[in-house]
C-alpha cells in the first residue's frame, strides 16, 4: 500500500496502485464510535471522493477483537438533547454516505460488530467475517432504537422476522448464525477478515466499475418498486451500460480472448 494517511489517531487509510482503499479504525479499547472516529471516517471518505483512482474501499479494524463496539456510549451520558441530536447527525452522516457511494465497499469483520459497529457494516456493499466475530443490535437496552440505519438496512438483509428477532431481544449472533441468515456475505477463519476483503476488492476491482453499480442500483429498486417497475429500471440500466458504459469494452475482449480493459 501507499499515500497512507493518520486522522486524527483514530483512523488510517491507505490507497494501494491498483485504486482499493483501506479505511482503518483504531480507536481503543473497542472502536467506540465517538467523534474522534467519525471524523476519521468522514476523513477517509472525503480523500475517497476527492480521488478518482479509489475504485473499492475496505473497513477493518486495527482493535484486536473488535470491529467496532458502537456508539459511545460515555459521550451519550453526558450531553443533552440537543447535543445528542447533533452526535446522531454526525454518526449518520459517514455511513451514508457508504451507503450511496458509486464505490463498492466491504466490511472486514473479525471480532464484535455491536450497535453502531453493525450498523456500519450494513452500510458497507457486503461484509466479510471471521468464526469469531459476532454481531447484534442492543440498543434496546439502552431505551434506544438502532439510530443510524439499523432498522431500516437489517431487515432488507435477513429479512422483518428476523431483524426484529434480533433488536427486540438484543441479542448477539454468532458468526456462522449471522452467515447463515445473510447478515454476512462471506464465512472466513479467524484473522483472514481483512485479508480475504481485500482480496475480494482486487477481484472487483477487475470487473467494470459501471457494471457492479448498475447491479446495485438494480438489487435496491427491486425492494422499492413493484416487479413491473423494477424490470423497465433494470432494462435501462442495462441499455445505459451497453450505449455509453464498458460493455463494448468487455464484448470485445471476450471475443478477442483478452483480459478486459476497464477504467
């Protein structure tokens, strides 16, 4: 990797030559997500948006054992309404912006992914995770809801019975429990998260970056709209691709039997 930068010592990122990002939380003791990590995040995105060369971005985590805890919960306890409108804002802020990016991102998940921490894995495109790590919504313990996507992004990914399974009785999933209902996309050995993310980045990374976000676009109508709608929006996309995107570019390697040239 290369051009790493430091925000204020909580996050880290770094751009390799081939455009994959690597956002890094280190935040001790449990990747708690105070201001000092939202600014990083905010930080690490910025230098993605203000650099063209980043194609896939990867979260991980630098806190052994952690993903990340979720919100902090010391700030929480010691501000007013007000100030906690303003914190919710800012939490908000970074993962949406995850979540809308024209960058395929991917979470590296390889210890406690709770509350917030969750909530930002959601917002990533798919997530990565080790044996070890486990997951859940407890906010509810707290007389809270998840407040930063959770109850909009987790029942889109397992489903309304079980997302409300999950934040009702605030209970943690175990890693292969949470791949088995789709929380996670992918099942690795502990400690391999962050590689095999990385390494599904570079795979990505390969393909035409138009194409991976024409099939998003697609996937998240189709939770929108009735089938009908969804097929007219699928069908432009597809069009859109073939008349200005990199299909030209992929039809002719495949039939000259090369490796496509894309962007």
């Amino acid at each position: 990797m290369s051009d790493t930068t430091v925000a204020a010592d909580a996050v880290s990122w770094a751009q390799d030559s081939d455009g994959v990002l690597t956002i890094l939380l280190n935040r001790p003791p449990a990747n708690a997500l105070g201001l000092p990590l939202i600014e990083g995040l905010t930080a690490a995105l910025d230098h993605a948006d203000a650099t063209p060369a980043v194609k896939v971005i990867v979260v991980a985590s630098r806190i052994d054992g952690f993903f990340a805890a979720g919100a902090d919960i010391k700030h929480m306890g010691s501000i007013d309404a007000e100030e906690f409108a303003a914190y919710g804002r800012a939490l908000r802020a970074p993962l949406n912006r995850l979540a809308v990016s024209e960058r395929v991102s991917i979470a590296a998940i390889d210890g406690l992914a709770l509350g917030g921490g969750l909530e930002l894995a959601m917002a990533c495109t798919l997530r990565v995770g080790s044996r070890r790590a486990s997951f859940g919504l407890p906010e509810v313990k707290l007389g809270l809801i998840p407040g930063a996507g959770g109850t909009q992004r987790l029942p889109k990914l397992v489903g309304r019975g079980r997302a409300l399974d999950i934040m009702l009785t605030a209970r943690q999933l175990e890693a292969a429990q949470a791949h088995a209902i789709g929380l996670i996309d992918r099942l690795v050995d502990d400690g391999q998260a962050e590689p095999h993310a990385f390494a599904m980045a570079h795979e990505l990374r390969a393909l035409s970056q138009p194409a991976l976000q024409a099939v998003i676009r697609a996937v998240d109508v189709s939770f929108e709209v009735p089938l009908h709608q969804g097929l007219v929006r699928e069908e432009r996309l597809e069009q859109g691709l073939f008349a200005e995107g990199e299909a030209a570019e992929g039809i002719a390697a495949f039939l000259e039997k090369r490796p496509p040239r894309f962007a």
